[in-house]
C-alpha cells in the first residue's frame, strides 16, 4: 500500500486535470463542431478513468487494513 497508494493519487490527479482542459476545450463558444466532440469523448473517458482510479485504491487500501477481533 505504500507503492500503490501515492502513484495512483498521482494518476487521478493527472486524469482530475485531462477533465479541466476537456471542459474547458469543449466549452468554448467559437470552437469548431469536430473540437467538441473530441472534448466531450475526452470528458467521459478521463471521468471514467478518474472515478475508476479511485474505486480501486479504496478497494485495494482495503485489503492492507487489519481485521478487528
């Protein structure tokens, strides 16, 4: 858990700012249609991404706690 835990908080946090510029990207008013269809690609794939990094360091910090008697 020592390993795991910081590299993925880097991860999320790599894919936490892939989601800002996404937005961003796909928000603008003069973008063209073709921008904004990769932006918005880009919003659910570093969403899922992100939601997912998180999901599994829980689970696997989980797995390092101790059972209680």
């Amino acid at each position: 858990p020592a390993l795991h835990t910081p590299l993925m908080a880097v991860t999320n946090a790599i894919s936490a700012i892939a989601v800002v510029g996404a937005i961003l990207i796909t928000g603008a008013k003069d973008a063209p249609f073709w921008s904004k269809v990769l932006g918005f690609i880009a919003v659910v794939a570093s969403t899922i991404n992100l939601v997912s990094g998180y999901l599994i360091t829980d689970r696997m910090l989980k797995m390092f706690k101790k059972r209680g008697a």
